[in-house]
C-alpha cells in the first residue's frame, strides 16, 4: 500500500474503516466553518464522501491520504484529517485538499503534508499541475497554499461563491516537465 511519510505525519491511502475518523474530522468546528459553510454533514454525506475518495484510487491511483500524526509506536499515532489529490470537476486538472482538525491546524503541518504531495503528483504521478480552490476568506490556507508553491491565477465564481483559483506546477519543485499526462502506477 502507498504510503507518504514527513517528519512528523505518516499517510495513506483513506478507506472505508476511516469512515468514523472522517466523520469526526467533517463536524470539527472549525472545519464546519471552513468547507461546509457552517452547515455539519450528516453521517450518510461523510459514508457518501469516504465512497467517493475510496473510489477517486480505485480509478486515478491517487486520491485523498488519511493523515496520522507519529506517535512512539503505530497504535499511538493520531488521525489528524485527510490530505490529497482529486480531479477536478469535469476537467483535466488535478486539485489539492487539505482538511485537518481544528486542534492540529495552524502548527505548519499543512505545508508539511502538501509539500509531500505535491512531490509525489509530480515525481511519480507525473502531473504538469495542480490547482488548488480556495475561499478568499480563509486566510490560514491561503497562506499554506502560497508556503508549498501555489500562485493566485485568478478569482471564479463557483455556483453562489467566489473562490481563488490557485495552481503550482513542477518546476517550483526543481522537478523537470514530462510529457503527457498522469502516469499510472500498480497499486
């Protein structure tokens, strides 16, 4: 199984046994606040959106990491939230997420996760970007954001909202341009 290690988190790969994890993390309060308009998800959308990453590496071999803060032993370390790759609405591009606890954010473990990522979408996934939406109210991701390379583009409108769109490309990362798209790599 992949797994993505930085000096102090260890991911990988969400799956279905995540689903209460997933489910503590998507009515944090301050992840309320952040992604889902302060509206909490019910437990049938957090199954819905496990399902949904679970499938996102069924297909793309990419997808959102479990993200778990080291402890002195596996049984020890903390699921913190989720981290990862995902395509991006009826397009060809690629979108960053991040989403951790309110209790571990802002402890630069965001630059820390997407920098590993972001490694890995253009080392081994081979990708020519990766952008990233962002509300621009939320201040603390768009400062991470800019902190692992991504560069404002432009403002879009989303259906009723209003969200910067960001992009970071590989050679922010002294990672040469490969022709193509994604590879695909055995799971």
């Amino acid at each position: 199984m992949l797994a993505l290690e930085t000096p102090r988190a260890l991911m990988r790969p969400l799956a279905i046994s995540d689903l209460e994890n997933v489910h503590r993390l998507h009515t944090d309060p301050l992840v309320v606040q952040s992604l889902f308009s302060g509206e909490p998800p019910s437990r049938q959308d957090t199954r819905e959106k496990v399902d949904q990453y679970v499938q996102a590496w069924r297909q793309n071999d990419f997808g959102f990491f479990g993200v778990f803060l080291k402890g002195s032993s596996q049984a020890e370390s903390e699921f913190a939230g989720r981290a990862g790759l995902r395509t991006f609405e009826d397009t060809a591009d690629v979108e960053y997420g991040l989403c951790l606890f309110g209790h571990v954010a802002g402890r630069g473990m965001g630059p820390e996760l997407g920098e590993a990522i972001l490694r890995y979408a253009f080392a081994e996934l081979g990708l020519q970007r990766v952008v990233a939406l962002i509300r621009p109210e939320n201040e603390r991701a768009i400062r991470a954001a800019e902190k692992i390379g991504f560069l404002h583009v432009e403002d879009r409108s989303y259906g009723d909202r209003v969200k910067g769109f960001y992009e970071v490309r590989p050679r922010q990362y002294g990672i040469a341009s490969q022709n193509g798209g994604p590879r695909r790599h055995p799971g």
